[in-house]
C-alpha cells in the first residue's frame, strides 16, 4: 500500500480486509495509527573551521539523561583532545532533571565546538539518538555516536574517518571493558561472542554493531531517519547497522578505540547485551519441550513480538526505503525475513543445530526464530481450520 506524501500530523485507519471464497470480501476496522510528516528537528548550522583544516567535518551526536559530572566531564576532554581537530559535538540531553543543568553548561561552554540542546521531555535513549542525529548539520561529512560516560582515545575519530572506502556506510570499533574506577575488566568487547559486519542475515538476527564505537557517512541518515518504532527489544544501533550493511558495507577496526565503562545506571551494559552468547549444555532438551507449546498456539511467545517481530520490521522498511539501491544478494535477505520463507528457516536450522558451536555472534537466537516462524505457521493452519483459542501474552522463550 502506498501512502501518500502528507505536509502536517494526520491519522489514517488501519483496517482488515479479508477475500473469502466465493469473490466476497469482508473488512473490520482495527484502529488507527498517526502519521507525521518528518521529525520535528532541523539540522544545527556547523560553524565555519579554519581556512588551514582539511579534515572532513565529524559531528559527535552525544546524547544525555541525567550524567555522572565527573564522568561526563572526562569523556568531554577526551573529545577535546582529538587528533582529528575538525569536528562538532552535539549533546542532546533527554530531559535531566537530577544533574546541575548550570553546571553541564558550564562544563560544555568551554570549547565552543560543543553544542548543548536541552529538551524538558524525556523521550528515552532510542528517540533521543534519533533526536540527535537528526540535528547533526548537513555540512558534516561522517556522523559518530557518543555516550555520556565513556573515554576516548585521542585517535578515535581519525581511524574510524581512516577506515572508510568507497563503499563504506559505517565503521565501528572494539572497545576497553572498564569499571568505574579505570581498572580494565577485559581487553576486548569480544570476550564472550564473535563480531560480524558482513553477514546481514545474522546482524538481523542479533546486533554486533555497537553504537557508541560507531561512526557512519552523513547521508546514510536519509535512509536511516526516521527510525522506526521501538518494538520488542529494538535498539538505536542495531537499526542503524542494518541500514549500513544493506545500503553499502561495514568496517570493523580490530582495535580498542574507548573505554567503555561498566556501572549500575548504564542503559544496557555489556553481560546484558550479550546475554545467551554461550550455549548451555543440554539446551537443545529445553528447546524441544517448547515445541508442543508452540504447535498448540496456547500463548504468543515473547521469542516471537521481542526477538522475531522486530528483525520482520527492520527488513520490511529497509527494503521499502531502500530497495533499489540494495545489492541483489542482501535484498533477498531482507525478503526472507519479510516474508518468513522456508529458506530462512533452512538457514537457521543449519546453524542451530551446529554441533560443538559454543561461541556465536548472533547469541544462539537461531532457536528463538525457528520457534517464532513454526508458531507463525501453525497458527496460519489453526485460523484456516477454526480450531483453537485466541493466544494471550506469555514472557517465555
């Protein structure tokens, strides 16, 4: 279906439709869903550089909800401190209201290639990353996400410019697992998984791009903004790097280029991110006593709406933004997903059930999206024959 291009907030129905037999048609009105014409940001002015720097403009999106100080305080210096002198650093507080707002000022007023936008409501870390990107300015050549409270090393920003080809949307680095204190906790972000920039199938699956070790090429936020809606367990970055490896290529930079520090009031800290990355003997015993559960359509699993559902939406609207402009192989991908072909299934039970696989970049999440797609397709065969209930909410997987 087609929407047409609208010029101010509207709302359209969303409605049903089905064919029955026989040429009849039936259709129930669902609700309905609001849409926007753009998001309400316009990109800041850069300010102009010297004549002398030849350095491509980096604008750091930094987005903010109630910062440690001192924390802040260090990763701001170690921005300042760049070996790459061409750059803008835009901070985009969430709506704090536990920080010294004067004193956050204060801090940032010292260099004014530090930009502060202080927004009194508080949309959360997915929209307010959206929110910053969309006000990094047009002049900027390459875009880097930012975190409040990391350390920098001086040559972040020059490597990752290095690191870009012709092709290349996005680079990314490894990072410094570190406690609040400085101690290193590991020397890598890698300690428990594999990264994977060239699969998309598997970067659908489960996202090894991380955003604060990021950097992409300004235009591929055309494509990439809006961001879809935050549904299940949809990340900023995991949006954002599946954008880049459909559009072009990703590169990886086999090297800690911060300090990513590990305390209680981080949005998503490093065991939780990688969660399930090593398999548990005997999982495969777990994962068949779910299948009876799973064939009687007694609930709708969360491995379907948190883990399946949203890899369907981010490869449903990267091909309708995209698809022209999308290599051949990686389209196909996206349709697989999209469509829930037998082909993916193929694919995930091939290395599902892989033996002596211990170390996975997609947390073993094969299993989740061969139930998702079994309980997909039992629960077609129960509506075309009438039988069953309708399934409730259940937290299982």
């Amino acid at each position: 279906m087609e929407i047409p291009e609208i010029n101010e907030v509207t709302t359209a129905p969303i409605e049903l439709r089905a064919h029955l037999s026989g040429g009849a048609s039936a259709a129930l009105s669902v609700g309905e869903v609001e849409l926007l014409p753009d998001l309400p940001y316009s990109p800041i002015q850069a300010p102009e550089g010297p004549d002398s720097c030849h350095e491509p403009l980096v604008a750091i999106c930094m987005a903010t909800w109630n910062p440690r100080l001192d924390l802040l305080r260090r990763q701001v210096e170690t921005i300042r401190t760049q070996t790459h002198a061409n750059w803008i650093c835009l901070v985009v507080d969430d709506g704090s209201d536990r920080i010294d707002a004067a004193a956050m000022g204060r801090l940032l007023d010292q260099d004014e290639r530090f930009v502060l936008r202080r927004f009194p409501d508080r949309l959360g870390f997915y929209r307010n990353f959206e929110r910053a990107l969309a006000l990094a300015p047009r002049e900027a050549e390459f875009v880097a996400l930012c975190d409040q409270d990391d350390a920098w090393e001086p040559d972040k920003l020059a490597t990752l410019v290095g690191a870009f080809g012709t092709d290349t949307t996005l680079a990314y680095s490894d990072m410094r697992l570190v406690s609040e204190a400085g101690e290193v906790l590991s020397p890598t972000y890698w300690n428990l998984r594999e990264t994977n920039y060239t699969d998309l199938r598997r970067l659908l699956i489960a996202n090894t791009i991380t955003g604060a070790a990021s950097m992409v090429r300004r235009d591929l936020l055309e494509d990439a903004l809006p961001f879809p809606p935050r549904f299940g367990a949809l990340f900023h970055d995991h949006w954002l790097g599946a954008v880049a490896l459909a559009a072009g290529e990703v590169a990886y930079v086999d090297r800690p280029l911060f300090d990513y520090v590990q305390h209680g009031d981080a949005t998503l800290g490093h065991a939780q991110a990688n969660f399930g990355a090593t398999r548990p003997r005997g999982w495969w015993l777990r994962w068949l006593k779910l299948v009876p559960s799973v064939a009687a359509g007694r609930r709708i699993p969360s491995f379907y709406t948190r883990v399946y559902l949203p890899a369907v939406l981010i490869a449903t609207i990267i091909r309708q933004r995209c698809g022209s402009r999308i290599a051949p192989d990686r389209l196909s991908v996206l349709r697989e997903f999209e469509e829930g072909r037998w082909s993916l299934a193929a694919e995930l039970a091939r290395t599902a059930f892989r033996p002596g696989l211990r170390r996975t970049a997609t947390l073993g999440r094969e299993r989740s999206f061969l139930a998702a797609l079994a309980w997909q397709a039992t629960a077609k065969v129960r509506g075309r024959l009438g039988i069953g209930t309708l399934p409730r909410d259940g937290d299982w997987s």
